[in-house]
C-alpha cells in the first residue's frame, strides 16, 4: 500500500459515496485510475465495506451499554462468538483478556430492552456465569475512521 492508496482509504472513511472522479482529483489521479485503485483495495480486503453511519437514535436506539460477559473454564467459547454475532442488538463482541472473557457492545432502546437482552439473549447461554453492564451516559467520541498514515 502507498500513499496514494492511503489518501483514497482516508476520503473513503470521510464519505464512502465519492465518485472516483472526485476521489481521482483528490489524489492526483485519472477517473479510470482511481477506479482501478478502489477495485484493488476492495478485492485485497483493505476496504471491508461499504455502508451508511446511521444515527441511534433515528431508529430508536438511544441506550448504549458495554458487558464484561464471564465464561465458565472450558466452556463452548466459538459457540458465544456465535450467539453474540447472530444477536441484532450486539454491535461488537470481543474476546479479552484480564477478569473477564469478553466485551460485548450494545445498543438498545432503553433498559427495559437491555434487561431483555440480559434474560432472553445472553444469560441463558451455555458457560455464561456472570455478567458485568456498563451504561453509557455520554459518548466523547465514537469512530470507525482509522488513521491511514
């Protein structure tokens, strides 16, 4: 990857719905170059989609909450992968270390939502023998743009 292949990815995560005209001027490229550079970025796997940020709280999703999630020792860890992946409120699940297995990100419509998840969705999974839930109060920053230098 080089710099130029940086700079695209950079105006990409700014606004995915460039034209590759735009993209091109930008860059210092033909409309046809560009192109070929955003067809190869997609295809290496750099770019891995290509979607609306859509605001929470359109669609009604204004709680967010953070669940430190404790597994039993040697319990079915790809199954809770699984589970977590299939679950539409879960936004991000990660295996961790310290105390706790994993982190799971969550956003719901309110507590009476989350306290549904928490009895329907995860505490009756196999394994799971303790949960820990963060609310959020107030969000400082919140991205998906990584730093391309």
């Amino acid at each position: 990857m080089d710099k130029i292949d940086s700079d695209i990815l950079r105006f990409l995560q700014q606004d995915n719905r460039i034209t590759a005209a735009e993209l091109g001027a930008a860059v210092g490229l033909s409309t046809s170059a560009a192109n070929d550079r955003l067809r190869r970025l997609n295809a290496s796997g750099a770019v891995l989609a290509n979607r609306a940020i859509v605001a929470p709280a359109a669609l009604g999703r204004t709680l967010l909450a953070f669940l430190f999630v404790d597994l039993e020792p040697r319990s079915d860890e790809a199954g809770f992968a699984a589970a977590m992946a299939a679950a539409p409120d879960v936004l991000e699940a990660h295996h961790i270390t310290g105390p706790h297995n994993w982190l799971v990100k969550l956003r719901v419509a309110d507590t009476a939502a989350l306290q549904r998840f928490l009895a329907s969705t995860l505490k009756p999974l196999a394994g799971v023998i303790r949960t820990e839930t963060l609310i959020v109060l107030d969000t400082a920053k919140e991205t998906s743009v990584l730093p391309t230098d």
